[in-house]
C-alpha cells in the first residue's frame, strides 16, 4: 500500500473517530467526506510526482540504464550523480573523482584490459546504485513533507466544515430536517460568515416557545392528501391437496383381477386345497383373473394458482410545489424579520429534503425572486435571505409574481404561503379574480402573520389558512377559514 494510501486511511479514521455522530447521522455527508478524502490522495500523488523537485534528475537516471558497461556512459553518470549531489547539497564521496579521473585516463587508450573492464563493471553497479539510492531518499523525505502540508491545508478546510455542520446539528434537534439538507459537500459551502445567520434564524425557532407550535404549521402546509380507489390485484392462493398414489400400498380401495397372491382374496385362494378346483385356479392365475384386493396410498402435493381480487387502497398524492413570499419591509425589522426568515429558510429545507419544487419571493414596495425547482448550494439561500429592503410594503407585486410561476407547469398545483405582519393596502381585484380561479382548481393559500395588530390591519381574508404568531409572547393563533366563519356571522346577526 502506497504512502498516500496510508495516509488517505489515516485521515479518514481520525474524522471517523472525531466526527462519528455527524456521519452517522448523514450518509450523504459521510460518502461526500470519503469522497474528498479519495480526492485529496489523488491530487497529492499526482503533485509529487509532477512537482518532484529532481524530476528531471530522475529521469535521466532511468534514461541512462545501460547493460553495455559502456565507459562513455559510465563517465557521464558520475558527472551526473555529482551534479545531483550539489542541487541536493548532499556530501559527494570523493572517490568519483578518483574513479572519474582513472576512466578518462583509461579512455585515452586505444584499448580496455580485460582487468580494466571488471573494474570498470564493478564502478558502473556501485554508482548506479548510489545515484538511486540518494533519489529515492530525495524523494521519500520530499514526498512526507509534501503529504504532512497537503494534509493539514486539506484538514483545515475540511474540519472547519464539519465543525459548522455539527453545529448545525446541535440547531435542528426536533425540527424535523435532515443533517445532510443544510451541508452538501458537492454543492458548494456554507462559510463561516453565513453560519452565524443560519444559527441565530434556527435557534430561534428552537428556544422560542412557540417553535412546536410553527413545526406544526410545517406540517399542516406539507401534509399529504390522501384519496380512495378500487384497484384489481393479484393474489397468490396456495392449497394442500391429497392425490392417489397407485404405488403406495396403505390401504384396499377396492378389487381388482391379477394374480398377486399376496393380496388375492381368501375365496381365490380356497380353490387351492382341492384338486378339482385347483386346476382352476391355475387357470386364473396364468390368465391373470384372480380376485385381489386393490391397495393405494394418499400423497399430499401444494398447489399454487393465481386468483385476481378487486380491494379499495388508499394512495397518497405527491407533495406539490410551494411558493413563499417572505415580507423584509421597514415594518418587519428585528424581530418579525428574523422570525419570517427563520420560518421561511425551515420552509425551503423541508421542500429540499421532499424533493419539492419551491418559488422563493422576498417582497417590500419591490420582490426578488429565487427559483428553488432543482438542486441549489446553501450559499445561494442564505445569500437571499440576508437581504432586506426595510423599505414600504407592497404585497401586490410578490402575489403577481408567485401568481404567474403557479400558472406554469412546473408550479402547477402549488400552494402559496406569506409571512408578513401585512401592514399593508388591500389587493388589486384582478389579483383576487385570479387568486378565486386557481383556488377553483384546488391551489392553496396560506398566511402567517408576525405581529399582534394584524386583526386591525388585516387583508379581507383571501387565505384558506391562517396563522397570527405574536413574537412578543411566542403565542401561535389559528385561523382556519377565517373568511368564512366571519360571513357566517354577519348573515346570523
């Protein structure tokens, strides 16, 4: 095994033994790290055998390989080993020199005695294990002070990273979301200036006493709807059945002709004892006619038939996509602000870890717009969210704008939330025509309000669903069909 294997081993245990909660609670974020870990031992080989520093010095000790004993070549490899010896600053034995100033001697000859050559195989094995032994000391110590600082550059990255997820972690006990949704290693970071929004937003919800209270209206946005119908399946029957066996003999099921005289009956066998009748009972016995009884036995076989049943199911319709307008007007800032967008990044997760398309709209006199439909990095949300326009209120425009992604196809069947205090005018009547249209076609939309005045400042309900939360007492107030039960009451005054 290699010496970035090992290490690559070594890393991977000590995250392991360091971080085990975290991986065992997300193997997305655990096959990631095994991921970056194969990447780091990848990147680091390459880079010590392209960087090597005597690579070049390398390659002329394999491009001088040479059985011949040549002297030429002999000579060359010592002004090379000496050459490698100076850039490494490493003592050079000086009996090269001797050796290289004998040879030349020597090639000033015309001819090489047979002693002259012994010697001259002998110096050629020697500097050539010399040379290779002092590459591959250059090479070892360079390559294990590469690898420790390739290391810790890649452990401080990576550790960094999985401090801010446990962190994290320590924020989403019960609400519901996955480890993993908040950090995706192969989709981008979340960096350390981001990570003091994400926890502030989450333990806000977490230490707020209203939090099991918004966890409940997640569920209530996000429930499943659930139908009847009446489907043919099939069913496999199995049955035990008894079948004659003709060769067991258990038990007489009868008579029949032959001449077993084991099993011929008594009468036939009478014939036999006087000499009149015996004649005929040779007859029969040769003619196969005599009365026996007739034995079988019962063998048990399962059988299995397909049979087909009509039984009513109850089949779930998948989640559908959700738009959220987030209010970040001059009336939300502090508190209700920090709220909207603690509750509307919980939102966006929970449709993540649902594979849930999501339509993010953050709103004032003006909107922006994220398109949440496919995969997306943490650093893009978070990016989004920490923007505010403190500006006036204006909801029109965001309702327009989550209007025209529900008339696609991609946001059909959509539901709609905003969170906002709504301090605000009331809507364009072509806004609520079209918001009466697509309620017709079974769309949804919802409200949570931040703030306690919203019943004197409220919109002419057009939710199905509404939720007041007061950040002031952390109290949560449902308003199912607030609209109607309002009509109800004036029709009954």
């Amino acid at each position: 095994m290699s010496s970035f294997q090992l290490e690559a081993n070594k890393i991977s245990n000590d995250i392991e033994n360091k971080y085990q909660t975290v991986l065992v609670a997300s193997s997305s974020i655990a096959d990631s790290v095994k991921d970056k870990v194969d990447c780091w031992r990848r990147d680091t080989e390459r880079h010590c055998e392209i960087e090597f520093p005597y690579y070049e010095e390398e390659k002329i000790y394999k491009s001088s390989v040479d059985d011949s004993y040549e002297l030429n070549r002999f000579l060359d490899n010592i002004s090379a080993y000496k050459s490698l010896c100076g850039k490494a600053n490493v003592s050079y034995n000086k009996f090269w020199d001797k050796e290289l100033e004998k040879f030349n001697s020597v090639k000033k000859t015309s001819t090489v005695s047979h002693e002259e050559f012994r010697d001259l195989q002998s110096s050629y094995r020697l500097i050539r294990k010399e040379w290779r032994k002092l590459l591959d000391t250059l090479r070892a110590n360079w390559e294990l002070e590469q690898i420790q600082k390739l290391r810790e550059k890649f452990l401080k990255k990576l550790l960094r990273e999985l401090d801010l997820i446990s962190e994290l972690m320590s924020c989403v006990d019960n609400l519901g979301l996955e480890p993993g949704v908040f950090f995706d290693l192969s989709s981008g970071s979340i960096n350390l200036r981001n990570i003091a929004s994400i926890k502030r937003w989450l333990e806000y919800l977490r230490n707020d006493r209203g939090v099991l209270a918004i966890i409940d209206l997640m569920g209530k946005i996000n429930r499943i709807k659930h139908s009847e119908k009446i489907e043919t399946v099939s069913h496999t029957v199995t049955q035990i059945m008894q079948v004659p066996n003709i060769n067991s003999k258990e038990e007489i099921v009868g008579v029949r002709l032959g001449n077993d005289l084991e099993h011929a009956l008594p009468s036939e066998l009478a014939l036999m004892r006087d000499p009149e009748t015996s004649v005929l009972f040779d007859l029969k016995y040769i003619e196969s006619g005599l009365m026996c009884f007739d034995l079988q036995g019962m063998d048990k076989v399962t059988e299995s038939y397909e049979t087909e049943i009509e039984q009513t199911v109850s089949e779930e319709d998948s989640k559908g996509p959700m738009v959220i307008c987030v209010d970040t007007s001059g009336s939300m800032q502090g508190a209700p602000e920090t709220i909207a967008k603690a509750v509307t990044m919980l939102m966006v997760l929970k449709a993540k870890q649902d594979n849930r398309a999501c339509y993010l709209i953050n709103f004032s006199t003006g909107v922006e717009i994220l398109n949440l439909s496919g995969g997306f990095a943490m650093e893009s949300l978070i990016s989004f969210l920490q923007k505010s326009f403190h500006g006036g209120t204006d909801v029109a425009p965001a309702i327009s704008a989550g209007l025209t992604a529900m008339a696609t196809d991609e946001y059909k069947n959509a539901d709609m939330l905003i969170i906002s205090d709504f301090i605000m005018n009331g809507l364009p009547q072509d806004l609520l025509e079209k918001i009466a249209s697509l309620r017709e076609e079974g769309n949804k939309f919802n409200s949570l309000v931040i703030d306690s005045c919203f019943m004197e400042h409220r919109l002419k309900s057009i939710f199905d669903n509404e939720w007041v939360y007061d950040p002031r007492t952390s109290n949560i107030v449902e308003l199912i069909n607030f609209q109607t039960k309002c009509e109800n009451t004036e029709l009954i005054n």
